[in-house]
C-alpha cells in the first residue's frame, strides 16, 4: 500500500448522502410515531419534522446523484492522513468513555500524557508537568474560582476533594 | 434622542472596573482562541459560556462578546504571521497579508489589518446604534406568521448565499432543525424522535453541537497533516504603526466599500468569510494596482480585514433586535442569553435597556480594548503559536470535553461532543457548510412554533404566510434568496443567448 492511496472522495460523498439520508428516514418515521396529521391542538408533534424529515431525504437523493455523477478521482485522505486522524479519535472516545467512572481529572492526565507522550514524544518530563498541570489548573479554575463541578472519580473521593 | 441617553447610560455600564477587567480578560482569551488551531470563535465561546452563569447577565455578555472580538482579531495575526488562518474569515487575509510579511513588512501589514478590523467594527456599531433599536420597535408589532417569515428569509439566504452547494446546505440545514425537535414537543407536551433513550427527553443542546463540530472536528482536520513543527517571529513597533496610519486614508473608498459589503454580509446571515471573500474580489477588480494583488497589496490586507469585522459585529444586528443570529458565534451567544434568562428579540429593547445598552456600549469600548491589546501584544501572541500542536491538541480536546460536560453537567454529552465532532470532520471534508446546522438547531424550536402557531391561526392554510404586504415581502424575499443561484445562471444564460 502506498502513501498516496486512501478511499476516494467519491466513495465518502455517496457514504455522507447515504448516512444524511437515513437520518432523514429515521425523522419521518419517528414523526409517523408522534402523529403528523391535525389533532385537536392543531398540527401534531410529528407534523413539523416529517416534513424537515422527507426534505432531508429528498435532498440526500440529489447529492446522492451528484456524487456518482461527479469524479474527479480525488482521494479523501491518504491512509496514512487517516490513521493520524484515527490515533486521536480512538484515544478520545476511550477518555470520554472512561470519564463516568474515573473523573475527569484522573482521564485527562492520562489523556494528556498518552497523547504528548506517544504522538508527540515528548520527554517525561515534560510529559508529566503539562499532564499534572492542565488538570490542577483546571481544578482550580473552574470549582474554586467559578463555582462549576466536574466529574470526580476514586481518586478524587480519597484526596477528600 | 432618548437612544443617546440609553447609549450613555450603557457606557456607564460598561465603564465599571468589574467589567473592564471582563473586557481585557475577553478581548485577551479570544485572541488567544482566534489563533489556536482547532478553538474558534463560536467554539471558544460556547467553552467558556458555562464559566458565566454566575455572573450578572450584562457582565457575562460583555465578556463573551469580547472573547468574539478578540477571536475576529486574532484571526489575522496567523495569517499574515505563518499563512495559516486561525478563522476561516481570515483566509482572504493571507492572500496579501504573508507576501507582505515575508518582504519585511509584518508589522505593516498587521497594523493595517487590526486598524481596518477596528474601522469595521466601529461602522457595524454605528450602524447597530442607530438601527437596532428601529428594527426592534418595528418588529414588535410581529405575529406569528411573520416571525416565521424571517426565519425562513434567514434560512434561504444561506441556501443562496454560501458557496456550498445548495442541496448540501439544505441537508445540512435540515438535519439541524431534525435534531432541535428530539425531545419534549413544546406545544403539544408530547415527546417525540427519542426513541426510548432517556438521555435525549431533553433534545440536542446546540452547545455540544459547536463544540463538537467546530472543536473536535477542526482538530481532526489539522491532524490529518500530523504534529508539524511550525513558527515564526514577529515585532510591530511605534514607528511601523504611526507610519502605516499615515498611509491609510489614501485607501478610504476601500475601507467604506468593505463597510458596506461587511454589514450587508452580516445583517443578512451570510457571515464574515464570504464577506471578507467578496470584499477581496471587489477591491482587486475595482483598485488602481489590482493587478499587483497577491503579491503584498495593502489593500489587499484591508478590503477583507474591514469587511470580516464589520460582518462579525453586524451579525449582532439581528440576533438582539429579532433573535435571529447572524453567525454560529451570535448564536452561541444567543444561547447564552436564554440560558441567562433573558427573551432575545424585539422585547430585549423594551425591558432589558440596562443589558442592551450596556452591550452595544462595550461593543465600542471592547473593540478599542481589543486594537490596543493586539497591537501591543503581538509577539506574545505570536510566541503561543510556537508552542506545538503535540501540547495544544490534547489540551484543547480536554478543554472541549470539560466545555461539554459543564453544560447540563452530564458525560453522556461529552460523548455526544466526540459524535458530533467525527461528524464534522466528515461533513467539512465533503463540503457541507456547518454554520445553518447549528442555527437550525438553535433555532429550530423557535421557527416550528411561529409556523405552527401561523397555521392554527389560518386552519392550516399556507395562505396565511403571503396574508398581508409586509409578510409576502419577507416570504418573496426568502424565496428570491433561495432561488438565487439558480436565477443568477438563468440571467448569464440569457445574457449570453442575447449576445
């Protein structure tokens, strides 16, 4: 494989069309659920997004068509432009998963330090400064300074905080 | 004359120590914000919007207005500095701006970029303080139909507008008003498109939307190209500055003309990068050395500069006088006040004159604020753009994250914040326009309910929506504007079948 391969433009267009138009099927078909006729209060809950709905779709159709008509043999990103983009969305949906359980304080070091260290190769020294610090700082600004709580973990129940 | 009195009266408000100290603070955050990769001006305010619920309405407001401002400012200093627009209305600027950088003359061209930003946005008040309230006591006498009618007039135009294609921004668009009916049906009580997920009762909030696809999708973007090195250096002194106004008014008919293009661009939603892109245009077919554009015009610099802040600061206009947003950032910060508690729309000028007022003052005083604190704190500035992407990314991902959390202060919104942002990454690379997504979102209740209120009023009759002079007019004009690609092609066809 190449550097200079990657999925075509073409390819994620239809994928965006398609994707854009099924949510438009899944607006009409909850708004069928909440009624889309006239009830006693007038239009029904369904009424306005039935039709939001099916223009989604209709206009997904047209982009659809122009996707397939339309190729200019463009990629969409190398592979490897997409695993650079991957490394950090991976990354990021595990920090966010694992923010319920353990706080943002004690996810966001690790978070930090995963991404400075791995992607950027940082040394630890710094590492670690930025990593401890980011989280303290915000610590301070925004529940001492700004009264706004965040989620808190183990960790943060045995520092007493 | 009563205005005037209003005006000083919010002067007076604006002026407190509390509030300057908010101002310097804003003005300070939104340079910074306008020149990190990935924090945009409508994402850095939606971050720190939750940091002010504490405070007095008014105070918040000027803070964040500001952070807007100094966003519009920072733009410029990556793009002439290193060629890189911090915002994309501040991509025209590297068009002339770089070039003259990398002759030597950073500090010229950044003197002329914030001194016209600053001329722009002083006109868009002005023009603020003397129609707002006008069109705010004009729309009072609104009903239904016509609140929908401007809406609907909002939402052609960027079909008409934008340079996306039109069946994109429509989709685009229309996904935004879906996702603002998840939830409780406002009118009828009814819950509707939850589909059994407890978490959605309350609907999309438009916040983790920005944050989303401004933030996490604009990181995803710049992470394509990896964790590139890249820097630069940059002095402005006294001498360049004083020297580059004395150049200046010779380019007065490009400075008003941007104005003029900057205010038409924000009233109406189109926003500051077309604006600053048509402005370019225009200057480089209508200036005397036109034909040395791109290589190091001033006037290159100025013609977009103007009209990027004049549109940003009109994009005001709207929002507080008819609670229609302008652009993604006057949304966010209509948001704002809702969830401060205040009503945005005509009635703000009736009963919230301290707040009104107050704002439109601190928009003259932020943006003098604004002009001294870039073009005395240039280089530090600059020295933050040193600072790799390897440090700032993972810090302003964590930054989105505690952003979206503070909102409604749940995870399953921070969750939501990493959907929406893979979904911008995807919707930006295969050119769909983001900015009528997240209005439709804010907005989308507040349409379906004057169109839904129109109709229970006409019995379902659509006849209710051209009932009278002034509704057809706005209607007419949305549908000239939705239409407007398409008449402009029919007009150059039959001006070339004539010839």
């Amino acid at each position: 494989m190449t550097e200079r391969s990657g999925p075509t433009h073409k390819t994620l267009e239809i994928g965006m069309a398609l994707l854009i138009g099924m949510f438009g099927l899944v607006a009409i078909y909850g708004s069928l659920k909440a009624g889309i006729n006239w009830g006693a209060e007038g239009p029904r809950a369904g009424f306005f997004p039935f039709y939001v709905g099916a223009t989604i779709v209709g206009a997904s159709a047209i982009n659809l068509w122009r996707a397939r008509r339309d190729d200019d043999g463009r990629l969409f990103a190398t592979w490897g432009q997409l695993r650079q983009v991957m490394s950090v969305v991976v990354p990021t949906a595990i920090y966010v998963g694992s923010m319920p359980f353990i706080g943002l304080y004690v996810a966001s070091m690790v978070f930090i330090a995963w991404f400075m260290r791995w992607l950027g190769g940082y040394r630890w020294l710094t590492t670690i400064a930025v990593a401890v610090g980011m989280p303290v700082l915000t610590y301070l600004v925004f529940e001492r300074w700004f009264l706004v709580p965040l989620p808190k973990g183990p960790f943060e129940e045995w520092l007493g905080l | 004359m009563e205005e005037l009195a209003n005006l000083f009266h919010g002067f007076a408000v604006a002026l407190q120590p509390y509030n300057i100290m908010l101002m310097i603070i804003g003005i300070t955050l939104g340079v910074i914000i306008g020149v990190l990769p990935g924090l945009g001006g409508a994402n850095g305010v939606a971050i720190l919007l939750p940091l002010t619920f504490s405070m007095p309405p008014t105070s918040a407001i000027i803070m964040l207005s500001c952070i807007y401002w100094g966003a519009l400012f920072g733009g410029a200093i990556t793009s002439i500095l290193f060629n890189i627009p911090g915002e994309p209305w501040s991509v025209a600027t590297t068009f002339d701006g770089y070039p003259m950088a990398q002759q030597g003359r950073p500090g010229e061209a950044l003197t002329a970029a914030f001194t016209s930003s600053f001329v722009g946005a002083l006109f868009a008040v002005i023009m603020i303080t003397l129609v707002a309230p006008l069109v705010a006591g004009f729309a009072l006498r609104f009903g239904p139909a016509e609140k929908f009618a401007v809406y609907f007039l909002a939402f052609c135009s960027f079909v008409g507008l934008s340079k996306e294609p039109p069946f994109k921004t429509i989709a685009a668009m229309m996904m935004g008003f879906a996702l603002a009916a998840v939830g409780l049906d406002s009118i009828t009580g009814q819950l509707r498109l939850t589909f059994g997920v407890t978490e959605l009762l309350n609907g999309f909030d438009f916040l983790i939307a920005v944050i989303g696809l401004f933030g996490i999708g604009e990181i995803l973007l710049t992470m394509e190209e990896g964790l590139a090195f890249r820097g630069g250096n940059a002095t402005i002194n006294l001498r360049v500055v004083l020297q580059t106004w004395r150049e200046l008014p010779a380019y007065w008919i490009t400075s008003l003309r941007s104005c003029l293009i900057g205010c038409w661009m924000g009233v109406t939603p189109a926003g500051a990068t077309p604006a600053s892109f048509m402005s370019y245009g225009i200057a480089k077919r209508l200036a005397r050395r036109g034909n040395n554009f791109g290589k190091g015009e001033i006037e290159g610099v100025i013609a977009p500069e103007t009209a990027a802040h004049a549109a940003g600061t009109s994009a005001l206009l709207p929002m507080l006088s008819l609670g229609v947003p302008g652009s993604p950032t006057a949304a966010v910060l209509l948001g704002g006040l809702l969830i401060w508690g205040l009503q945005p729309g005509p009635m703000l000028f009736v009963e919230q004159k301290e707040f009104v007022w107050g704002l439109i003052a601190s928009m003259y005083l932020g943006n003098l604020a604004g002009l001294l604190v870039v073009l005395t704190c240039v280089p530090l500035f600059a020295a933050i753009l040193r600072v790799p992407f390897g440090i700032i990314a993972p810090l302003i991902l964590v930054l989105c994250a505690i952003g979206a959390y503070s909102v409604h202060n749940s995870t399953f919104d921070v969750m939501l914040m990493l959907v929406f942002g893979v979904l911008g990454y995807l919707l930006k690379k295969c050119n769909y326009p983001l900015a009528p997504l997240v209005l439709a979102i804010v907005l989308g209740d507040k349409a379906e309910e004057a169109f839904r209120q129109s109709l229970l009023g006409s019995q379902g009759s659509l006849g209710v929506f051209f009932s009278n002079g002034l509704v057809s007019t706005i209607m007419a004009l949305g549908l000239v504007a939705l239409f407007w690609s398409a008449i402009q092609e029919g007009y150059s066809r039959l001006r070339t079948s004539m010839a």
